[in-house]
C-alpha cells in the first residue's frame, strides 16, 4: 500500500535518502565488524569478543585440561548448551560474578534458577532468540541428551550466535542429523564449532559430514581429547573436511585465540 503522498517529489527524495542511509548504515556496520576474538579454554568451552564478551559453556574448574581460571573471566553474556557438568561448569559463579545473563535452553533455566534466584537467566527453544543489546541467541536442536544434578533438564541445544553482523554456530553435545542442512540454510554461520571426540557425540567422520551439510567457511572441532573416552586425532577430522568441502578448518590449541 502506498501512501497518499508517496507520488510526491518530496517523497521521492526523502525516500532516496532514507535508501542511501539505510545501505550507508549497513555498509557502515560490516566494516566496523569485521572481526571477532575466538578464545577457546578446552572442551566445548569458548569467549567470543566482539561489540561483547560471550562464554559457551564454560566448563574450566575440573576440566583436566583446562588452565583458563573462571575468576579470570570477563564476560557480557553466559550461554550454556545443556544441562551436564561438562557445559554448565562454572556458569553460575561466572553469571554472577560478571553480573552477566545466562541464555540457555528453558527446563535447564529453570533449574539454574532454583540454584540461583537472582541471576538474569533467559530461557529459549528451538528456533528460539533472545536479543541481549546487539547479541542475538537462538537455540537449535542437537541430537543428545540433558540432565543436571540428577534432574532432567529438557532438550540440549546448539546455539546460533548472531553479533556485530557476524554469524556463529555452537553445535553443543549432538550426533549428525540431517536438520543441520536447515541450519545452514536458515542461519549461514561463517564460524562452526563442532564436537568430534565420539562416544557421547560426533566422531570426526560424522562431524566433516555435518560439515557439507552446515557449509560454514570455517569449522572447529571441540569436545575431543579432555577424557579418554572422546580421545581424537582432529587432523582426521581436517583431513576429512578439506577433502570433501571447501571449507576450512582451524585446529585450535587451547587457550589460543584467533580473529575469526
Ligand atoms: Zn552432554
Ligand atoms: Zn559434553
């Protein structure tokens, strides 16, 4: 529907510039965004700096392979996977000591809630978002399960992680399934971070597949090497990706960081 003045001259200008702004303000964010801070501190467990600080899943007290302090940790927002020890970790302590929201999955909100009443915790589902200022966070499925404290704790998730014009996947705990080529198609993160360490998630073999389907221009596998049950070679890992697709992949050492 147009409006009763849209044929005027006026109009006309005034709506050309308003395009001009509109693509000059975009233009304007993508350069200012160009890049993002990618920690990891081991596990499935990493701080993404950008306009903000994000921690997935910070599990660094008991992790043996972990050498990030969780009083080291400054961060903005909080976002857990699900509910087992090895995702929730530190999350409560890190919440509160940032006074920073926890975003997570919502049977697990709510049991965060009732550790402690006065954090901000905000629940989402599938397909999901909540908006924290310029961060964007909608959960995705993940084929896996989810308990904490001996409780159920509702579906696990992946999370998609939308900041300064930059999209991220973090895939959680989660087996292949064939919904991730829709979440490749619907939110076409550049980043994914993947588990490949097997037995309770992806093997490598099943991760490069996930790859095709995510089609990011960058993956990097997590969740390998912290026990010997998901003890893994990533490079296979590599090997298989590069082989199969055109994305590349970033085999992390832990506590580095890299400009994604
Ligand atoms: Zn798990
Ligand atoms: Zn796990």
């Amino acid at each position: 529907m147009h409006g009763r003045c849209s044929n005027s001259v006026t109009d006309a200008i005034l709506n050309g510039r308003f395009k001009v702004k509109a693509f000059k303000k975009t233009f304007d964010l993508q350069n200012m965004s160009e890049k993002l801070k990618l920690r990891w501190n081991g596990h499935a467990c990493f701080e993404i700096s950008g306009s903000r600080t994000i921690i997935v899943d910070p599990f660094l007290e008991g992790n043996p392979k972990a050498t990030r302090k969780k009083e080291d940790v400054r961060a903005d927002i909080v976002v857990v996977t699900h509910g087992h020890e090895d995702h929730v970790g530190d999350a409560l302590y890190i919440a509160k000591k940032n006074n920073a929201p926890i975003v997570t999955m919502v049977e697990l909100a709510w049991l965060l809630k009732e550790k402690d009443n006065s954090l901000e915790i905000h629940d989402i589902n599938y397909s999901g978002s909540v908006s924290i200022g310029k961060v964007k966070i909608t959960a995705v499925p993940a084929y896996h399960s989810s308990s904490y404290g001996g409780k159920y704790a509702g579906n696990p998730g992946g999370m998609i992680i939308e900041m300064d014009g930059r999209v991220l996947y973090h895939a959680g705990d989660t087996g292949i399934f064939m919904d991730m080529e829709l979440i490749g198609r619907m939110y076409h993160p550049e980043v994914a971070m993947l588990p490949i360490g097997g037995h309770y998630t992806m093997s490598p073999k099943e991760a490069a597949m996930a790859v095709g389907m995510i089609k990011p221009q960058l993956a990097i596998p997590m969740h390998f090497s912290t026990f010997p049950p998901i003890e893994q070679n990533p490079e296979e890992f590599k090997k298989e990706v590069e082989a199969n697709s055109a994305g590349k992949v970033k085999i992390m050492s832990i506590d580095q960081t890299i400009e994604v």
